[in-house]
C-alpha cells in the first residue's frame, strides 16, 4: 500500500524553480493557468480544473505568467 508523503497548497504563484520528488506528485491546478517543464524537453501546458501527474525522479519546473494556485 503506497502513503501520502506530503500535502500542499501554493497561493498566488508564478514559479516553481527545477526539483524532482522520490514519490509521485499529483498537481491539480484550483486557480490560473501555467506551463510544467521536463528535462526531457517535455512541456505541458495545464490549466484551471486540470491535474498533472508527475513521475518520481523526473526533473520539473512550473512557470506561469498570470499565476496559478494548486493543491499538491
């Protein structure tokens, strides 16, 4: 049976400098809109009312212009 690492909430956000987790991350986006980015080169546009599943050990970053507002 897997257990939940951790929980969060960004407010207001407009970045997310490049890190990585040992354990899934499930992003869903409560407000706003933004960009994730891969090392693979991958990006993945995402907005309010989606959610973004992110590997374990994949290397990310989350930008967005107008910011954005998740639970992580």
């Amino acid at each position: 049976m897997n257990t939940i690492q951790y929980i969060g909430e960004h407010s207001q956000t407009f970045e997310v400098q490049w890190h990585t987790h040992d354990y899934w991350e499930l992003v869903y986006c409560t407000g706003g809109e933004g960009v994730f980015r891969f090392e693979n080169g991958t990006v993945m546009n995402y907005k309010e009312g989606e959610v973004v599943a992110i590997p374990p050990m994949e290397l990310h970053n989350n930008t967005s212009i107008g910011g954005f507002t998740n639970i992580h």
